[in-house]
C-alpha cells in the first residue's frame, strides 16, 4: 500500500518489483488465495505427460514477482529463484488449442468475488460493468493477425491489436473479467494495412473449427461492439450483480443500448454519446446541436463546477436522460445519456467517473505487468499471455486489497513479503484532478474525454509528478 499520500514523494513509484526468492509453499499459499487448487484440477488434462499444468502456470504467473520480463529471460537466467524448465515446455502449454483461456480466467473472477465478499461492503456500492478499448503496440508484421491499428489520440497508425476490456467494479475494486482482440483496416483497399506480400509472410497456424481457440481467432474481424453484447451476456449468465454498464462515446449508440437492455432489463447504461440525433419530446422534435445552442440558461452543478441542461425524452423509440453538460463556462459540450430517467445529474456524473478506474487499469496492467507486450508470431499465445496478466493482477489486487484496509482472521498471515513497491491508481487520479483544474483555466474549449485519456496515459511526463513541485494528495474518489 501506499506509505504517502502525497503525490509529490514519487520514492513508491521509482524502480521496479523487488527480486525475492520465491519458495514454492510460498508460491502454492499465494495462488490458493484465489482457489488455484480447484482451478487447477479442471485444466489438469491438457499435460498428461512432462511438467504438469500446474507447476508451468504457477511459474508464469510469478514471473514479475521476482523481477523476470519474459520465458526467454526465466530460461536464460542463472538467478531466478525458479525450477529450469525448457522454454519449449512454457510456449507449448500457452499454444495449446484446447484449453479454454476465457474459462481460466473466469475460475479467478469467480473465487476473487468470493473472497471480496469477506471484507466490508463499500457503502452504497454501485456496481458497475466498463467497455473499453486500448491499444496493444506490436513490432513484427509476420505476426499472427496483426493489422495497423489507428490511435484517435495521436492521430497516428501503427502494427498491433486493439484489446476490448469488459471491467467489473464492485463497488471498491477493479477486476478485468473478460476480453477480445481485433484487427482493423479489414476493409480498406489496403487489407489490414499491409500488403498482400506482408499478410502472406504472416504466420498460419492450423486450427481445428471446433476447438475454442480457433473461435478466438475468429473475433478478430468481427466488430467490437458484438463481441461486447456477448461479454455481457456472459456476465448475466454468472450471476454477476450489474447495476450500470458505463461506455464512453466509441461505444454508446441507441441500437446498442437496445441490445444490452434486452439481455437484461434490470441493468441501466449510462455512456457519452456522439451522434447529433433527433430528440423526441412527445410535442416537440429537436436534434441534439440545437438543444447546445438554444439559449436557455442552463443549470449549474456547484459540487463538479458543471453547467447543463436535462431531458427526458426518446431517441428512435429509446426512452433516456439526456444531460447536454460542459465543464466550467468555456467548456465544450459533452452529451451524457442513461437508460435510467430517474438519475440526477451529480449522481449521473459521480457513476460514470467510475469509467476511469479501466483507463488506470489499463496503466497499471501494461507498466506493472507488460500487458501486450508479448512477441510471439503465435496468435493462441497471444491470448494466453494476456489471460495470465490479468490474472497476475487480480492475484496482486486481493493482496493489496487485503494490506490497504483489513485482515481476515489468519487467512494471508503467511504471505508477508510486500512484493509490490508501489500503487498507482490513487495518485494517477489526484494528479488528474490538478491537471484538469489547471487546463479549466487556461483553455477556453476542452475535449474531457481525450485529455484525460492522455494524461493517465503519459502521467510521468508531467511536472506534477516530481520532487519541487508541492501538490498535496486531494480526494478524488
């Protein structure tokens, strides 16, 4: 946990994990926080000879622990604190076509809710579902189903994936309960981006229809938003309690909206919305650019400094909220819509800052634990390798859980070692917060959605962030 709140004393974010040496009851009592035991057996089949599932997985998923980036490196290395196993023993379990990665890694959602259970319940937690995409830089074209991707921050393509995240908040914590990749450019005179000669040399990896990971594979042409009605449907199916699913404005359109309430009712959407889309108020018929003009005063919200405008009405047979809001005087408009006509516009706003919690995932996730940075031509290790990072973070978030706020009676008293130097997530957001006071200030017109997506993104960069700099930590939750 964190030892100051003062996000200028930047000693807890300096360096990397500490290299300890890890013994394997150790290792064993950490992974069975989360039932790895239970786990473990329904994926035992897939190694009937050699090392066994367990022993690989295990290995693998304390590889930042103590300090190893990579197979490569825990195999070459003379001073791992690891058993040596050949490389060759690691890729062929994460290559393995049958095993069913979207499964292991909801086992660990499974018994992480379970555990989460134990502590006290956030008061009046809300619990949230959050759809976001992030870019996964790659440097090989011969990699399986690669594409250029295109940052709408830096305005600029690259190779790589693009990675959809379903996130779950329970109120209190973070936890990454599914996943996709995709491809873009599929349609585009030139194929992915590359050229027929580049998309030859790409390798080809035999699959067998039937198997889960040629399904896997498929998701790669197939658009986002229909694999995220399949997340969340998936989630309903688990029985997982969903109050609010957050979007921000890639993802949030009417027929969408429509999708997901009809897989559950009881769950509401509230997301930022683009579209200049025609309001119907029952006598009266408006597009979404000439409520921002009209010149009715608009409210003002004291507690965020937001100024607004609030409708209830239709939008092609949808019944919403719709806040039409900007920040300060010299905001930017910004459209926020939700399913639920009874919320206010403070609370409106308080649930849909939750959305931030997946953008500070996705920092922690790659800095912490290389999320996406995996080489392999291979696109089935692909997603193994993204599977085990996410794990690698649930197993850290009940630890770190479980230091920042209580203990349970004698359950962890074996697991002392403090393998993680330092938390990011609370300072990452006060540093934000003063950002923004700032540039509310300075610029006349600010995009909120994209700026602070940039910031979380490049928070080191800024001056706020060293010594001579005097900010003191402000609650932003």
């Amino acid at each position: 946990m964190l030892q100051h709140e003062d996000i200028t004393k930047v000693q807890e974010l300096e360096g990397k994990f500490d290299k300890v040496w890890i013994s394997s009851e150790y290792l064993q009592a950490h992974l069975n926080i989360l039932g790895f035991n239970k786990i473990k057996r329904q994926f035992s089949w897939c190694k009937q000879a050699g090392y066994s599932f367990e022993s690989l997985i295990a290995t693998l998923l304390i590889l930042p622990l103590i300090g190893v980036h990579s197979i490569y490196e825990l195999t070459t290395s003379k001073d791992t604190g690891v058993s040596k196993r050949g490389k060759d023993s690691y890729y062929r379990i994460l290559a393995n076509q049958k095993i069913n990665w979207r499964a292991f890694l909801a086992q660990f959602v499974k018994q992480y809710l379970l555990k989460d259970e134990l502590f006290t319940p956030a008061t009046d937690a809300t619990r949230c579902l959050i759809f976001d995409d992030t870019d996964l830089s790659k440097t090989g074209k011969t990699m399986e189903g690669i594409s250029k991707i295109y940052n709408h921050v830096s305005k600029t393509y690259y190779l790589g994936f693009k990675l959809l995240v379903a996130g779950y908040w329970n109120g209190s914590v973070f936890i990454p309960v599914d996943f996709s990749l995709h491809r873009e450019s599929k349609n585009s005179k030139l194929k992915y981006g590359l050229t027929a000669k580049q998309r030859k040399a790409q390798k080809k990896t035999p699959r067998c229809s039937k198997t889960v990971a040629a399904k896997r594979y498929m998701e790669l042409n197939k658009k986002k938003t229909d694999l995220l009605v399949q997340m969340f449907s998936r989630v309903v199916k688990r029985k997982i309690p969903v109050d609010y699913i957050l979007m921000d404005t890639w993802f949030t359109s009417v027929s969408l909206l429509k999708k997901l309430r009809g897989i559950c009712g009881k769950t509401h959407i509230i997301g930022m919305y683009k579209y200049n889309s025609k309001i119907d108020f029952g006598l009266d018929v408006k597009t979404i650019s000439q409520l921002k003009k009209q010149k009715i005063k608009p409210k003002r919200c004291r507690k965020f400094n937001y100024y607004y405008h609030h409708y209830i009405a239709e939008i092609d047979g949808l019944k919403v909220a719709v806040f039409i809001s900007k920040r300060g005087r010299n905001g930017k408009w910004h459209t926020l819509i939700t399913t639920d006509t009874k919320l206010k516009f403070v609370k409106a706003i308080e649930i849909y800052s939750i959305r931030w919690s997946i953008e500070v995932f996705f920092k922690e996730a790659k800095q912490l634990f290389g999320l996406g940075k995996c080489q392999s031509t291979n696109f089935d290790v692909q997603i193994a390798q993204i599977t085990l990072t996410m794990t690698q973070y649930l197993l850290t978030s009940i630890r770190y859980r479980m230091e920042a706020y209580e203990t349970i009676g004698g359950l962890f008293k074996d697991l002392k070692q403090d393998y993680v130097e330092y938390k990011l997530n609370i300072r990452i957001l006060a540093v934000v917060c003063l950002i923004m006071d700032v540039l509310e200030k300075l610029v006349e017109s600010i995009d909120i959605e994209q700026i602070t997506s940039k910031i979380i993104a490049n928070i080191e960069d800024f001056g706020f962030m060293v010594n001579t700099h005097k900010f003191k930590y402000q609650d932003v939750t």
